[in-house]
C-alpha cells in the first residue's frame, strides 16, 4: 500500500510504500553483498520510501527492498548495480531511476547508522532513483536510515507512518 505524506510549512513530501515496491523505480541487484555482524531477529518486510525537500539542498531519493531473515548472525546488504546516467544533467527526465556510484556509501553509512541493530538476514534494495540536480549523499544517508527506522517497527498501519516518528529529517 502507498501512502503520501505531505507535512507543511516547509512543504516536505514523503512516498512510503508497505509490502510493496515502486514498479517504476526497480533496479537490478549486485549479487555481491556487502557483510555485518547482527544480532535482531525479524520477519520479512517490503517497504520503499521517496523524499523531497523543496526547500533544501538534500532535495530528491527514493530507496527500497524487501528483508528476508535467516537464523545466521549476519547482516547482508544487496546494493543496486550503480547506474551511470547516458544523459546530461540538462536532460530531462531529471528524476532517473537507479542508485549513482557517488551515493551508494551514504546508503550503507545510513544502513548501518546503528549496528547493535542489524537484523539477521539479507536485505535486498531493489528499488532506488535520484535526481541529477537535486539528489546528494546526506539526503540518501538520511533516506536509507529512515528505511531502516521504518523496517524496525514493531506494527505497519497508516497511523504508525503519519506519525513519521520513524522518520529521519534531512538536517538532523
């Protein structure tokens, strides 16, 4: 289920997607994970989430996968096969899906923000997108440690994400 988050003044805008995926925004998966120690056991969980900032420089991501446990202390992070952009910055469309070499060490900074709370599988983020402009490394940081928050919570219902208590702000 998708839900639209609008909080004014500053006019942010947050997509969360539960057990599903943006279909738009799929990307390919390296099958080279990359390996933490975890100790947290959880169930499988799918969720995506897109932000926009239009009043800050940290403007533009989106960033999803779906966890799947296993009884292993490890944490294994499938990252998107890094895309390289055929066009110009000048080009539309200036939203592009795909998760840039340039942002991908934020991501897994975000990720494992807190690694006392790794859980013990494999999460794979099959969806990501970015803004040639308006896309940097803080916001997808921020981006993938709210992923993280949002994964974490006990129960999933459209109270639990208009709260956006699991939600990380981009100047935190």
């Amino acid at each position: 289920m998708k839900y639209e988050l609008r909080w004014p003044p500053n006019g942010r805008e947050v997509d969360v997607w539960l057990d599903e995926l943006p279909t738009e925004r799929l990307t390919t998966v390296d099958p080279e994970p990359i390996t933490f120690p975890a100790n947290v056991l959880c169930s499988e969980r799918t969720a995506a989430l897109s932000q926009w900032f239009p009043l800050n420089v940290n403007r533009y991501g989106l960033l999803g996968g779906t966890f799947v446990p296993h009884r292993e202390a490890v944490f294994l992070l499938h990252l998107p096969v890094p895309v390289v952009d055929a066009l110009s910055p000048y080009q539309e469309p200036y939203r592009r899906p795909g998760l840039p070499q340039k942002f991908q060490a934020a991501v897994v900074d975000g990720i494992t923000h807190d690694l006392t709370t790794l859980p013990c599988g494999s999460l794979y983020l099959r969806a990501a997108a970015h803004d040639v402009v308006g896309s940097s490394q803080v916001g997808f940081k921020m981006l993938s440690m709210s992923l993280m928050d949002l994964r974490s919570l006990p129960g999933w219902d459209g109270a639990v994400v208009a709260s956006g208590d699991w939600f990380v702000p981009p100047l935190r």
